[in-house]
C-alpha cells in the first residue's frame, strides 16, 4: 500500500482509504521523520476519531515518543501547542468532510505545514512501517522496546489556553452590544467559539453544536449556511459566524443574511491592517482562485496582492518566504501571520467581529465599501486521463477568450491534482459573459480528451 499526503495531508473514508494500519504508520513517521520525543494529537466529532487517535497514538508510542492526547479540539489548537511547545503536531479530520470521511494532517515543530522535503520524509517511514504487514508483524528496524517505548498522556488544558490566547487578539477591546449567530458544524470548535465570544461581551445564539458523531457539518457549517443566512435575519443579528469540521475556515453572514466569502473577509481585513500599520510590506497572499474583484480593490487601496497555487500550503509557503502578515483562500482558510501559524477560524472570527465593533458600522456596508465581486463561473471537466499541461495545449483559446474579456473579468484553466479532471473559471461583469467563457474553454478542454 502506498500513502500519499496532498495538500492537506492524507484523507479518506475511514476504515477503507484511512485504516488503523495506516494511521499507526503516520504516528510512527510523526517520530521518526523529525527526530520527535512528544507529539500532540487533537481531532474532531467524527465517529472515527477515537479509533484512528488510538492507532496513531500506538504508533508514536511505539517509536519511544510521548503521545499526547488533548481530545476533541480545533486543528488551529494543535497547530498554537506545536509552536507554544515545539512539539510535533497531528489532527484527525476530514475538515468540511462527512462523517465517514477522515483524515490526518502534521505540523512540524513550530506549528508549521510540512515542507516538500519533510512531506517526503513522512511518507517514507509511512511505507517501511506498512511494509511489516509482509513480515509477520517484525519490529521496524530501530524501533525501540521494553522501558524504551514512549507514554500515553493527556492534555486537558490545551482548549482552556487555546481560547485564552485567542481572546486576548483583542488587545482589551470587547464586543459589547455585538448580537452574533455562530453556527459551528457539529465540529470541533462546538465547546469553544460560544463561550470565547461571549467572555468578550458578545450576545450570542448557537446553531449546530451537538455533535453526536455522525452530524458534523451535516446541513450546517461553511459549506452549508442556508441556515445560519436565515437565522440571522430572523435574530435580527448583527452577524453570523460559519465554521468548518475542525474550525480551520470561517465564512461569514451580513446583517442582510448576505454569505461574506474569504476573499471579503480579507480585503476588509488588509485594508484594516494596512490603515493600522500592521500589515507586512503592504501585501496581501491569495490562490489564483482568489475573485478579480478583491484585486481590483487592494489594486485601489495601494495593496499589493501575491498569488499561489490552490492550497493555505502554499499561502503559508508565500507567506514564509516574503515575510508577509496576512493571506488566504476564498473558501476561508484566512492566516493572520502576527497572530497564529496556521489558517484559524475562530481567531479569524474574532479578528472580523473587532473590526465590526471598532468600525461602528453594518457589516454588510463594509463589505460592499471593501469590494466588488465580479460573477464566477466554475465548471469540472472530467477527462480520460490527467492532463497537467492543458493551460499550455490550450494556450491560443485561453489567448483569444482572455483577449475579449480584456481587463474586465479574467479565466483559469487548472488540472485537478487529486484527479482527471479540469477546473474551467472564468470572471466576468455579468453572469452571461462568464458562462459563455466557459463554456468556449469547456468545448476546448473536451476535444482533447
């Protein structure tokens, strides 16, 4: 068997895609690759959680390292104990998954997503320690035994300093008089994003935080605010507040009931920072599937906006290299690099309901002062087999769309890594003009398959 770590680290349907097998081989690739002696492992509601979090355990254990268990908490929380204790750090999580998906995803001592370098470190010790299941179980080469074998422990204040840390983001600041709807997907984050808010002074009503194993992100969560949108018209809020399944990602909802995607967070956000003087050389990261519209606006605001591939891996790699304080994903994996390692909904959530209150003004308004977002169109092409060069196969069509569209909207030809399919996007200033782009550049894709 062969394990392969994407962007995100590996996930798939638990028992089948990620058996115990295969987690027990990641913990002890946790050890070996970085010579670790603790590894802190959290994760999320998923029925599954406690049976790959005890094989993962077992595995670090048995490579002579401390395995750390802190329960049900949010993958920024084991990202903030990694670089508070420069210790290794593993969630188990499929994220904006189902329940019957999981997954598993390293930070390196520092809080920090694996290089290419050490990605490649982990899945080799993955593959020896798999290899064992062709040899009667023998101990991996190394691997320590009796009173050498690692512990098992627990940490049961690592939520507690994890929501301290993040309520003090603030500086003293409160959220009095601030009527919020938190919706927080049956995920990890339920026992902790209502209370942090409201220590702030916040008034807040929960949606979707009784998990009961099988329910996260179930109808709710950010990939389905339907009704957090209703709720917040209805509760005649101030906003809404949209997790995901481990509480790396924040959507949010106007007063309007109106969605507030990551790129609008983000252009309030670095404008914000930009007036303060705390945001890095004046720059923003974001993915090329970032709106033309959040361009054009920090283009305006004196901005200037570094782009990446699809993935916070390479927001935070960009983010790395430039020195830079602020990026983010569309889908809201937003990194506050002052403030934390890693993409963090809840410290993204706060950060958003402090710039809220400071500016005494409707969310909505602030949004539409922020930015403008021009129609996206996104279709997926299905193909016979990959096709990692079609941008340049297809070079004199993307030319001639992109020619009539002109600085006006924009498109994307991007191969699927994970499978055979191309993602076609086109923006435009309506609708019509956007689909039309698409759907020249669809035809094209498709005679090549």
């Amino acid at each position: 068997m062969t394990v392969r770590f994407g962007t995100d680290g590996v996930r798939g349907v638990a028992g089948r895609d990620l058996t115990p097998e295969i987690a027990l081989a990641i913990g002890r690739a946790a050890v070996r690759a970085f010579g670790a002696r603790r590894v802190v492992i959290g994760r999320d509601t998923r029925r599954s959680g406690p049976l790959l979090e005890a094989a993962l355990a077992a595995g670090v254990c048995a490579e002579g390292a401390d395995a750390v268990l802190a329960g049900v908490v949010p993958t920024p929380a084991v990202a903030f104990a990694s670089e508070r204790d420069q210790v290794v750090g593993v969630v188990i999580s499929a994220s904006h998954n189902a329940y019957a998906d999981n997954g598993i995803k390293l930070f390196a001592p520092g809080g920090l997503k694996l290089s290419d370098d050490q990605q490649a470190a982990v899945e080799a010790v993955i593959a020896d320690a798999l290899s064992l299941a062709d040899h009667a179980g023998e101990p991996l080469d190394g691997a320590p035994v009796g009173a050498e074998v690692g512990s098992l422990l627990a940490d049961v204040s690592l939520a507690d300093d994890y929501a301290a840390s993040i309520e003090g983001v603030t500086e003293g600041r409160r959220l009095d008089g601030l009527r919020v709807v938190v919706d927080c997907a049956n995920g990890a984050v339920s026992a902790i994003a209502p209370d942090v808010l409201a220590d702030l002074g916040a008034e807040v009503l929960v949606l979707f935080a009784e998990p009961d194993g099988t329910n996260i992100n179930d109808g709710c969560g950010s990939t389905h605010p339907e009704a957090l949108q209703r709720a917040v018209v209805e509760e005649r809020a101030h906003l809404g507040l949209a997790f995901d399944g481990d509480a790396d990602r924040l959507l949010a909802v106007d007063e309007r009931g109106r969605l507030v995607d990551g790129d609008q967070i983000l252009a309030l956000c670095a404008t914000d920072l930009r007036d303060r003087g705390r945001l890095s050389e004046d720059t923003v990261v974001v993915t090329v599937m970032s709106n033309l519209g959040f361009r054009q606006a920090m283009g305006r605001q004196g901005i200037t906006v570094v782009e990446t591939a699809v993935g916070d891996r390479y927001v935070l790699a960009a983010m790395a290299d430039g020195g830079f304080s602020l990026g983010g994903e569309q889908s809201g994996h937003l990194v506050f690099g002052d403030l934390g390692t890693t993409g963090d909904g809840l410290l993204s959530a706060v950060v958003l309901a402090d710039l809220v209150v400071r500016e005494g003004a409707p969310l909505g308004d602030l949004v539409d002062a922020a930015m403008t977002k021009l129609p996206q169109v996104l279709r997926n092409v299905r193909v016979g087999t990959p096709m990692p060069d079609v941008a340049d196969r297809l070079s004199a069509e993307v030319a001639e769309v992109s020619a009539e569209l002109g600085d006006r909207g924009r498109v994307l030809l991007r191969p699927s890594g994970t499978e055979p399919v191309v993602r076609v996007m086109a923006e435009a200033p309506t609708e019509a003009e956007a689909a039309a782009a698409v759907d020249t550049l669809v035809a094209a894709v498709e005679s090549l398959a």
